[in-house]
C-alpha cells in the first residue's frame, strides 16, 4: 500500500494494485480503480509512480 494525501491534508493508504488509470486536473491527482472507485489525491503522477516504484522494490528485497 502507498500513502497519499488527500485534498483536505489527511494522509490515506491506497492499494496500488487496485490502480486502473490515473488523471492529473490541476494541482490533483484522480485515481480510478478497477472496482469504480475514485480517488482524489495531492501527489502528481510522478510521485505515485516512484510511491508505487519503492514500495514494489521494497516487497521483492523481503523475499530475496
């Protein structure tokens, strides 16, 4: 899970694996997930994709 935050500055944790497709709209990031769920968070594209990145990293070095 990544934690992202939301609008109003709450930190949520986020299955990435649930992530179908994500829009950057200004300042916000909407994350769709696959069960049609939205989300709305401050982190751009770029910063969930090196969230995602870590924390995919960091489960495959526990098994190794």
């Amino acid at each position: 899970m990544i934690k992202l935050t939301s609008p109003k500055d709450e930190e949520f944790y986020l299955n990435e694996d649930l992530i179908e497709k994500a829009e950057e709209h200004g300042e916000f990031t909407v994350l769709f997930l696959m069960n049609g769920h939205k989300y709305l968070c401050k982190e751009s594209m770029s910063e969930i994709i090196k969230l995602i990145s870590r924390y995919k990293n960091m489960e495959k070095d526990q098994w190794t």
